[in-house]
C-alpha cells in the first residue's frame, strides 16, 4: 500500500511535469513552426512547391483544381473570384483588394510565381488575367517560356530544378515585370 | 496431476484468496478422493469412478457464503487506490494526443477523473478509524459483474474498431483503392483514433479487481471483527 502510494505521487508528479512541458515548450513550438511555415507560404523565394503538385491537370476547365492550386499559393489571404473563359484557354482572378493596398512589388512577384506555377501545371492554360480595382496584370504561356527560356514542363516542378531556376531568379524578373501590368 | 486435484483446482481458481475457498478446498480434495476410493472398492473402474466423482461437484458456488464478510473501509482504499492507480497510467500514456491535437479531450477528461478519485481517495485516508468495520458484500455478484465488464468492453471495442477502420478506410475498401497516408500528422491522427477507445479498459480493470480485493479483505476465523 505504502509502496503504491509513492508510485501515485511519483506518477503524479511526471504527469503535471509532461503537462507543463507540452503547454510550455512543446506546444509553442509547434504553433511558432507552423506560424513561420504559412508565412514562408506568402513568398515567392519561400513557398513550398510540393504543396501544389497535387493540383496538376491537362485541363484548364476544372474549376474546383484551379481553386485549390491558387489556395496554396502566394496572395492566397487576398479575397478573389475565378473566371473561367474555356473557348481562350484564359483564366482570370479577380481579387477585391487593390494591388497598392497589398504592395506593389509583393504582388508583382507573386504574380509572376503563380502563373508559372499555373502554367506548369496545367496543360492547356494559355493565358492568366488577374484583375484587381487598380490594375490588371496578364501573362501568357509566351510570356513565361520566354522569361525562363525553357519550356514549361513538368520536370520544372521537381524541388531542386524549380527552387533553381524559378525561386533563385524570381527577384530578378520582378524587376523587368512592370510590361505585364496594363 | 491428477484428475482430481485439476477439477478442484479449477473450481477453485475464481476465489484465490479468498480464505473461506481455501479452508474448503482440502476437505472438498479429500471428500472427493474418499468417494474414489469408496467406487473402486465396489467394483467400479478408477476411470469412471473419478468421472463420477467429479461430476457430483460441478461448481462450489452454493458451498461458499454468498456474501462473506470483508473489512469495508480496507476493501475501498485499495480499491480506490488502484483505480488511481491506473487513471494516472492512462493520463500519462495519453499525453501525447495533446501535442497531436487529436484526444486532448480524452486526456484532459483522464487528469479530472484521476484528480476526483484522488480527492476520494485522501478522504479515505483520513477515515481511519473505520479501519476495522465489516459488511457483508456479495463476491458472486462481483464474479458476475467482472465477467460483463469484459464482454461489454471486448464488444465496445470491436464496434469501435469497425467504426474507425470505416470512417477511415471504407471507401478504401470498398472500391479497392490502396491506402494512403499522407505523412507522419495524418498517421498519428489515425492512430490516436484507434487509440482512443483503449481508454476504456479502465472499466474493466476497476471491475476485475472487485472479487479479488473482496476475497483478500475477507475476514477470517482469526480476525476480530466489528460491525
């Protein structure tokens, strides 16, 4: 009984240590981890290429891929509705925030990361209009297979190719990006 | 070991501990290998004398007071005892579904139950005085109750398990589509869902001890004893 006792106050006590420990230490340092991995998830230089592959399609037509794929891309906190023009292979997304209010440069770079993302991975997309109340910006698979000199294939999505030749070079095409904006 | 001794052993085996059982389990050894003897004496073959013998007793239920008297407040502090025993086991070995997010619920529910019998298990402590206080308390109805336990919790468990396999895996395996777990976060989730019910072999456990706890605390011939 006496022995059993001590085993009680022994087990007690690791338990409200373990408590402390996973509320104190543990816990926190998840939510920071996962903190720091949605705002990796904003930047183009930073954001993790495998979380879209999954939205990879030949067609432009599927509405419900094409959302997705923009919910896990940069600009994915700014409010937006989809239009689809099939018969142009266009896409276009109206966002409800204006591209000054969100800056410029931010999403002058976020831009031209989606639209090669989108454009990676979905076949027939020929054009990408993004509409904001201030301006539109709009690109065309041209556009893109000219600013990365290769073709868009899949092979770009591979992790270390695109964090090469996408990642590594998007700060430098932000800056020549001004001629897409209408 | 021969037949016999294995009948009365097993007749037996329910009530180790209990000190009316082993007081009977002698005599009952040796009534019954008296009527062996008487048997073959007369003619009949040892085979089926023993048969015959053993058939005669086929449960000892009805020999052993249905409700022995047991030393009440010793009886409840072990019991209490253990049963806290075994809720902070089950708080600290679920501990880790707090991290994962899934069966915090679960845990937090385990740390106030085992902080209740804790409560009641200090209170206990300090009714001492009632340290040599009896009262008749059913063992059979104990047995009865432990068995009931365990079937109710092995059949809780089989509708869990179904109920987990189909919630996750049903469309798996009805169209035929190998699964797939995305990664280490969607693998403890599963995992924490088959977990989960296991907490419930708490009840079980609280019950096996019952029959147990009431055959050690079992007052003897020797033991004085008050009401």
């Amino acid at each position: 009984m006496a022995a059993r006792n001590k085993v009680i106050v022994a087990l007690a006590m690791v338990g409200v240590l373990l408590l402390v420990y996973i509320h104190c230490v543990l816990i926190p340092n998840k939510l920071e981890r996962e903190r720091r991995y949605e705002l990796e998830q904003q930047s183009p230089l930073t954001h993790d290429v495998s979380t879209i592959l999954p939205y990879k399609s030949q067609y432009m037509g599927d509405a419900s891929n094409l959302t997705n794929l923009y919910a896990h891309l940069p600009l994915n906190g700014v409010k937006r509705t989809f239009q689809l023009y099939p018969d142009d292979l266009t896409l276009e997304i109206n966002y409800l925030e204006k591209a000054a209010d969100v800056g410029e440069e931010q999403v002058s770079s976020a831009l031209l990361y989606n639209s090669i993302a989108a454009f990676a991975l979905i076949d027939n997309l020929q054009t990408i209009r993004y509409r904001f109340p201030d301006a539109i910006y709009q690109l065309t698979r041209g556009d893109m297979n000219q600013l990365l000199h290769v073709d868009l294939a899949a092979d770009l999505l591979e992790q270390q190719t695109w964090k090469k030749e996408v990642q590594g070079r998007i700060k430098e095409w932000t800056k020549e990006s001004s001629r897409f904006w209408q | 070991m021969d037949k016999i001794q294995q009948h009365v052993d097993r007749l037996f085996r329910p009530y180790k501990g209990s000190k009316q059982a082993q007081e009977l389990k002698q005599e009952i050894l040796s009534n019954l290998q008296a009527r062996v003897a008487d048997m073959t004496m007369s003619g009949v073959s040892r085979e089926a004398a023993i048969s015959s013998a053993i058939a005669n007793i086929p449960s000892i239920a009805h020999l052993l007071d249905e409700k022995p008297r047991v030393f009440l407040y010793r009886f409840w502090v072990e019991w209490v005892q253990r049963v806290l025993l075994f809720t902070l086991i089950a708080w600290i070995v679920t501990m880790p579904f707090r991290f994962v997010g899934n069966g915090t619920g679960s845990n937090t529910l385990l740390m106030f139950i085992a902080l209740g019998i804790g409560i009641v298990y200090g209170g206990l402590l300090l009714l001492k005085r009632y340290d040599r206080k009896t009262g008749g308390m059913n063992v059979q109805a104990a047995l009865r109750l432990r068995k009931i336990g365990w079937l109710l919790w092995v059949l809780l468990m089989g509708v869990s398990l179904f109920y987990t396999t189909a919630l996750h895996f049903g469309s798996n395996l009805w169209f035929s589509r190998p699964i797939h777990i995305s990664g280490p976060y969607q693998f403890a989730n599963v995992a924490i869902d088959y977990l989960k019910p296991f907490v419930t072999l708490l009840i079980p456990l609280a019950l096996h001890m019952v029959p147990k706890l009431l055959m050690k605390y079992e007052v003897g011939e020797e033991d004085g004893c008050t009401e």
